[in-house]
C-alpha cells in the first residue's frame, strides 16, 4: 500500500479478544483500500470462536485444531482458496472464556467487480457447521480521487514501528473484530479508514476536519452527538485510527459514518458501516427493548428468557410453524398486545413443562437459521432448510453433494431420532446456490422418492407449512 500520514488517538489496549456478543463459531468481514493503478488493497478479516471449538485430552492439556478454507468466487467460477488453521492449548475447560476469538487477516491486490466470499471451518476433517458466504464488494479507487476505504471495525488499536505483522498499515495496529458486535465484554470501539485524494501544498497551512456519527441503524437518527476533529494535512491522503467508549449504549443495531471535509475544496467524503452493541444489563427486570430483525437474529444464545427481549409480534410470526393451522395463527394475529403476551407466556409455559427452556430453544434455532440459510431478502427462517431445522433441531448427519459433474447440488439431512431415522433432501434446482426441500420419508412431509432421476426443475415442490 502506498504511504500515508496518520492521525491516531490513543485510548487504551485491550489485552484480550473479546467480542460484545457472538452466536456463530467462525465470522469473515472485509475492507478495501486504494491499490496500484489496476487493481485494489482487500483485507479479508476472519475470526475463530475459541469456546465453539472442540478440544480433546492431549498430554496434561487440552487441544483443538482448527482449518477454515476461504474461497473466492466470481460469476460462479472460484478464483482464489486460502487457509487459516491454528492448534491452541487450554490448561482446563474453565479457562474457555465466552467471547474469546482468534483473529486472522487475508491479504489480496484484487480487480474491482462483485465476488462471493465461502469460509469453511473444519476441525478433526470435519465440516463444523454450514459455510459462511458473504458478497465482497470489491470498488475501484482513483488515484487523484477525493475518497475514503472502506471502514475497518478493530478490537485494539496502537501505533507501532513494526511492519512484520498482517495486523499493521501505516505504522497503525489494529486487531480486526470481524463480528462487528462491542458492548460490555468489548467496551472500547475502535475503527481505521483511509482518505486519499487530497489537496495539498507544502507551502500553506491546511487542514481538514473529521466528523464521526453514531447512528440507530433502523432511523439513521443519531445515537450520540457528532464529533469533530480538526487536523493539520501532512500529505494527499491521511490515516484516521480512532476510537470510543461503547459501553453507554443500549443494546441494538447501529451505524459508524465517517465524513471528511476538505477544506481546501468544501467537498466532504463519507463512509457508513453497521454494528452491533450488545449489553446483558438492559434485559434486567423485564425490560423489553426495539431490536431490528438482523439484531434479534445475532441473540441466538442467552441466558435471559427470550420473551423478555422479543416483541409479542415478532415472537408469534417467528412461531408460524408450530400452529396447527393458518386459522389459529390469524386468531393470535388479531388479539391485542396484552392478549398475545398472555398467549405466549401461557403456550411456553405449558411447553416447558415438559421442555426445560423450550422458548430460548426454539427462538435460538430461529436466529442461527436466519444466520446459516437467508439469502437475499429472504430470511433463513423462512427457507425450506431454516423450516426443517427450526422444527426438528440439528440433524444428525449432512451428507453434502457439491460441485460433482453428473449430480446437481443437494444435502441430504439424516434424522435418527425421528420415526427410527428419516432424510431431508434438499436440491439446488436453479443453480444459483438456493437449496430446497424435494423428498422427505418423514410423515407429513413432501415425498418424491425418484428425485434423483428427475430433472431439477421438474420436481413439484408443495407450499408446506411444517405443521403438526
């Protein structure tokens, strides 16, 4: 990368990696940032949950070996596959503290276009859970351009004079938190951008001034007042490495924009990029708070009830599948807020007597399918594998049947506790990655035995509401 001055507030290291809040063992984010004439800078940060790992007895320790492969896809075609592996230690089980990860950083010069990012974590050759795929947007910078790259989210922050490390740019090392969640684990927020494109002459004093906004995510209204910084420019680009005390706010989704003025020009350059902020202490006493859908969907694991977080509305459309008919779920739709808590508390209740803890199960396995099968604007849980999941839990066995030329792309999902073992067979039927259910041998559930011998289009797949 070319070299840049900097502009770098110091507010304290943070020792450990610790995110705010986490539901998934592995997370991928990424940033771009101005390259050479024909292609850009992207850093593709990964991070491993260290207490989602398996650890075996080795010696007096215990162990765990990890691989995550990531691939980089365009229209359809992989360009590029890496890895990340790593073997850590533990003295004992108790020093596995939640929230703990191990940081990574993928280097590239890539072409700007659209790619499809794949990370996969596997432990002992086993796949642990559903790939991570994430768009990457990779854009073109110009080289006299007024601009910013993108935002980079970090965990700590110091100036360095090393260069020996993945984690340092421009004498700044920043520690990625590609989780993109702060709060009361992680109380210090600290993000690095890039400003290139500057106006600058040697012989007079200029300046340029940056405005940092926290936003609510679903207003974009402010969530705390703007601050402004002035500095003197040292050059045609600049580094801001910032951060702030995130801990005062409340639980929820929110927005980091970051905007530069030039005063030389009056043009102003401007980034977003959203995060997470996650505190145990706002759901104490029964407060109820208005989360957005993408944040309840990253509350997957909680020692709280979940009725005291969710919003009687979002809880009854979330539980479509468990009404034994479309009447019965219009019924509970049309009673007041008062009536659709009593209902709830009243149908959890009664299901947690003989379920410990069913309605933070249940609501659980809604937020990791939202999490593992969404796709474009479709929720995970309203796809056919999220459906299938919420309802009868983790499979058993996934037996995944990809890129084979005489096969179309499907999973088969073995469950041997139901009816002495059944299978969920999902096809790719448009090729475009969407997986859905053709052929179950459970009860109730769609059956098309000769699926395999049936063209993927040609298969009739019936609207199944999964219900009892």
């Amino acid at each position: 990368m070319p070299s840049t001055s900097f502009f770098f507030s110091s507010l304290g290291i943070i020792i450990c990696c610790l995110t705010g809040f986490a539901s998934s063992i592995a997370s991928i984010d990424y940033a771009c940032f101005r390259g050479d004439t024909a292609s850009s800078y992207v850093e593709i940060y990964a991070a491993v949950q260290r207490d989602g790992l398996v650890y075996m007895q080795h010696d007096d320790a215990l162990q765990a070996a990890f691989e995550m492969i990531l691939s980089v896809e365009f229209e359809g075609e992989t360009m590029l596959t890496d890895t990340f592996a790593g073997v850590d230690t533990a003295v004992h089980r108790d020093s596995l503290k939640s929230g703990q990860f191990f940081p990574h950083v993928f280097q590239y010069f890539m072409k700007p276009g659209v790619y499809q990012l794949r990370a996969s974590l596997f432990q002992y050759s086993e796949l642990t859970d559903d790939p991570i795929r994430k768009e990457l947007v990779v854009k073109p910078f110009g080289q006299d351009e007024f601009e910013l790259s993108d935002i980079q989210f970090g965990c700590s922050l110091e100036r360095t004079e090393s260069v020996e490390s993945q984690y340092v740019k421009n004498n700044i090392r920043i520690l990625p938190n590609p989780t993109t969640f702060y709060g009361t684990q992680l109380p210090m927020f600290y993000y690095y951008v890039e400003a290139y494109g500057l106006t600058y002459d040697s012989t007079a004093v200029d300046s340029i001034t940056v405005f940092r906004s926290i936003l609510r995510a679903d207003s974009d209204l402010p969530a705390r007042a703007v601050s402004q910084k002035v500095y003197k420019k040292t050059g045609t680009s600049a580094v801001i490495a910032d951060g702030f005390p995130v801990y005062t706010l409340q639980t929820g989704s929110y927005k980091l924009q970051i905007r530069v003025l030039d005063y030389s020009t009056g043009l102003i350059a401007e980034q977003v990029k959203r995060f997470f902020c996650y505190r145990p202490d706002d759901f104490a006493q029964g407060n109820l708070l208005e989360l957005d859908d993408e944040m309840k969907s990253q509350l997957a694991v909680s020692d709280l009830h979940i009725l005291e977080i969710i919003d009687p509305d979002s809880a009854i459309e979330l539980m479509h599948y468990l009404f034994d008919t479309k009447a019965d779920e219009e019924t509970v739709r049309a009673y007041n807020e008062e009536g659709k808590r009593k209902y709830l508390q009243t149908y959890w209740r009664d299901r947690e007597l003989e379920e410990p803890n069913a309605a933070n199960n249940y609501f659980a396995r809604v937020a990791v399918a939202n999490m593992r099968y969404g796709y474009f604007n479709k929720p995970g849980w309203r796809t056919d594998r999220g459906r299938i999941f919420i309802t009868y839990g983790e499979p058993n066995e996934v037996v995944r049947n990809y890129e084979q030329a005489d096969q179309t792309d499907h999973e088969i999902w073995i469950y041997e506790q139901l009816e002495g073992g059944v299978q969920f067979v999902f096809v790719d039927k448009t090729g475009f990655g969407v997986l859905e259910l053709v052929h179950s041998t459970k009860k109730g559930e769609i059956k098309s035995p000769y699926w395999q011998s049936s063209s993927p289009s040609s298969i009739d797949v019936r609207d199944v509401r999964g219900n009892k």
